[in-house]
C-alpha cells in the first residue's frame, strides 16, 4: 500500500493538479481491515486547493472522518488571511 500518482492536468486556468490514489491491499488491510480506495487532489494555481476524497470499497459499513494538516513555512503570520469559512463549522 503506497501512494502513486493516478493523474496530472493542467486545467483551463492554468492550474496544476495532481491526484495521489491509494488502495486497499493486503498490506493497508493489517492496519485497516476495510476495502477502499483514497484519493487525495492537489491542486495549484492562483489558490492552493487540497480535497481529500474516500471510497468505502467494503461490505460493511465503516464510519470515516479525516483531517489535513498542512503546515506551511510563512515569512510573516501577519500577512495572512484566511477566507471561504464564513458558513462552516468548525473548532478554533
């Protein structure tokens, strides 16, 4: 079970995506013993976008939850802003 690259496109806009696919295999299913298939898409261009998809492949149901924590190196906190968060919830 590693993750490979399943694909890579420039878009319309002139992005860069990249997806990283990994699937079930006898290897992941000693850690997780369910089937599926995770995808995680990256995409740059005038923003920075970062979806995280799964797929439950098993019979059985199995309750998911994910979190990203990207860290990135920034020059001055002060210069940032965080936007699109307006209508979510979530914990601080």
């Amino acid at each position: 079970g590693r993750m490979s690259i399943s694909d890579a496109n420039i878009g319309t806009d002139n992005s860069t995506q990249i997806i990283l696919g990994l699937d079930s295999s006898p290897e992941t299913l000693q850690f997780w013993p369910y089937e599926f298939e995770l995808q995680l898409i990256v995409t740059v261009g005038e923003q920075l976008e970062i979806t995280l998809l799964t797929e439950n492949r098993d019979d059985s149901p199995v309750e998911i939850t994910a979190a990203l924590h990207s860290y990135f190196n920034l020059s001055n906190i002060a210069n940032i802003a965080i936007s699109g968060l307006e209508n979510g919830h979530y914990i601080d």
